[in-house]
C-alpha cells in the first residue's frame, strides 16, 4: 500500500485511510470515518 499525502498539510502523510477518528470531549464524544465508507462519515 502506498502512502497518501494529506490536501493541506504537505507534511503529514495518511497512515491507514480505514481508520476512524474519535474526539472525546467533556460533554460529547464525537466520531469520523471515511467519507466515502459510509453515507454518514460523522
């Protein structure tokens, strides 16, 4: 597998493009995927 640079940030390479981004926050815990995974990434 290749790795993909991000847009924006030149510097930041994607490591695996199936993973999920969590925010835990105090009051709501939020959750991202891949948008073109799943019809409602957030």
């Amino acid at each position: 597998m290749t790795k993909r640079r991000t847009g924006g940030h030149p510097d930041l390479k994607m490591v695996n493009p199936n993973a999920a981004a969590i925010d835990i926050g105090s009051t709501m815990h939020m959750a991202a995927v891949n948008p073109d995974i799943d019809i409602m990434p957030v």
